[in-house]
C-alpha cells in the first residue's frame, strides 16, 4: 500500500499533473475541435436551463404590458398592438392590486418578525442554554416537522376562532411566524459559535441576555438573513390559510385577491397584476442574495 503511494507521489510530481480525470482529460481539451465542441455544448445546456427557468417569467412580463387579443392570438409574439404600459397602472387601482400588495406587505413584515423572534429565542436555548429539558423541546420541534399541514389546518382554524383570532392579521403571524425548520437551523449555526466566547463572558459577570445581545447576534446576522428571507417567501407565496383565516376581501393578500378577482378581470390587467406580484419577491431575493 505504501509503495503505491510513494508511486503516485512519484508520478504527480513527475508529470505536474494530478492522475484525477474527469469524463475530457487536459489532453482531450487541448485539441482545438474538442475545446470547441465542449464549449458548445455547454452554452447549450446553460441557454437550455436559462429558457426552462426564466422563460415563463419573461413570458409573464412580456404579457403584462400586451393587450388581452394578443396574448390569445400570438402569445408568443413581441406587442403585434405595441406596449401597453398603463395596464400596470390599471391592474394596481381597478383590481385593486395596489390594496391587495399593502396587504401582502403588512403580513408578510408581521411574519417575518415574529419568525425571526422564534428562530433566535428557541435556537439560542437550544444552543447556548441547554436547559434539562433542551433534548425533549428539540425532538418535539423535529416531530412537527412531520406532520403535514393538511393534518393540522382544521385544529388551526377552531383554536384561531376559539382565541378570537379570525378575521385578523395575528392569525397569519402567530400562525405561519413560528416555523421548525428556521428554528432548527438557527439552531445549527448557534452551535458552531466558539463556546469560550460564551465562557468567557460568562467568567465577565455576563447573563443570558446580555450574551444574547453583545455575542451571539452581531455573529448570527448571516443566519437572521437567511430566516427572514425564508420566511418572506413562505409568507408571501401562502394561499390556502389566508383564505380561510381572512374572509374579508379587504383584508386578504395578493395571492388570494387574485384568485379572487381572475374571474371577471381582464386577461390583461389579470397579467399585470401577476407580474406585480411576482416583481416583489424577485427583487427582495436580489437584494438579500448574499445571505
């Protein structure tokens, strides 16, 4: 075994080269016809990809600023009537699109601050605390993890009407804010936090708190990051609890608003209104990307 690996050792040094290859070796690509043919069919298989994940979206776009005719007659045909860019606007008041985004923003803030507040408060005992009964929490966390959502939509709903709850924006936050899966990876990256920083503090008189506050969050906003983007989109993609938990048209989301209003909107404002709706995230995703 020894005298294979002083071999290879020999050779790696002899050629400067690994003896790891991949499907086209350095050989193989130092042939201009290979080269060329590998780069065309990369480019093929990204420009492939790029289609399938981005052509509905520009498809959308596309069909938010066409008249309703041509998105029957042509769908695929660049503005045959030229760009209608009002329909936004008329989508954002006539549809109400414009009422139906504030409310989307004022559940999904709400969402987003409480799952925040859950993830860092569970993941921090968890983690850092590590009370007695820390295993016991930490499993009965994991077991809701499977259990599927469906199961508990009816025993959600009586203890939201129970509470008084129904008809209001805390049955979404209390609700949806509280997710397993942010508090488990929370969880996760408290754990890799240098226990002699916490030690340490704690020699200094530091409590629980103080910790919580001066340590462990300026080291954990990557993760607060990741948790509120999360959380934003799960908020801002809900449909089925909104629905039943408002039943007021005034009050619902965009998801459910245009649900409510597709059936006798026009296919034009209809589009524009999707795509308003689909703007929102997008451009929340770029903007946190590098969380």
């Amino acid at each position: 075994m020894a005298l294979t690996e002083r071999t290879r050792t020999a050779r790696r040094h002899s050629t400067g080269r690994s003896l790891e290859r991949s499907n086209i070796s350095d050989s193989d690509l130092s042939r201009a016809s290979t080269r060329f043919t590998f780069r065309v069919v990369v480019w093929v298989v990204v420009a492939l990809l790029a289609v399938v994940a981005a052509g509905p979206l520009l498809w959308l776009a596309k069909s938010a600023v066409s008249t309703t005719q041509d998105i029957l007659r042509t769908p695929f045909a660049l503005w045959p009537s030229g760009i209608q860019g009002q329909n936004l606007a008329d989508a954002w008041n006539q549809i109400q699109i414009g009422r139906f985004t504030t409310n989307s923003l004022l559940i999904t803030s709400g969402e987003v601050i409480v799952a925040v507040f859950s993830a860092v408060t569970l993941g921090y005992v968890l983690a850092i605390l590590r009370p007695r009964y820390g295993p016991v929490l930490n499993a009965a966390i994991m077991a809701t993890l499977f259990i599927p959502g469906v199961i508990s939509l009816i025993p959600l709903y009586l203890t939201v009407i129970d509470l008084g709850l129904l008809d209001s924006y805390a049955a979404l936050w209390l609700t949806n804010g509280v997710s397993a899966f942010n508090v488990l990876i929370m969880k996760q990256y408290f754990q890799t936090i240098p226990p002699e920083l916490i030690e340490a503090a704690t020699v200094d008189g530091a409590g629980p708190l103080r910790i919580l506050w001066s340590i462990v969050l300026p080291m954990a906003r990557p993760i607060i990051g990741v948790v509120a983007l999360l959380a934003f989109i799960a908020s801002w993609k809900d449909f089925l609890w909104p629905l039943l938990a408002l039943p007021s048209p005034e009050k619902q989301p965009l998801s459910v608003g245009l649900a409510t209003v597709a059936p006798q909107a026009d296919l034009a404002m209809l589009m524009a209104g999707m795509f308003i709706a689909v703007l929102i995230p997008i451009t929340v995703f770029a903007i946190f990307q590098k969380q």
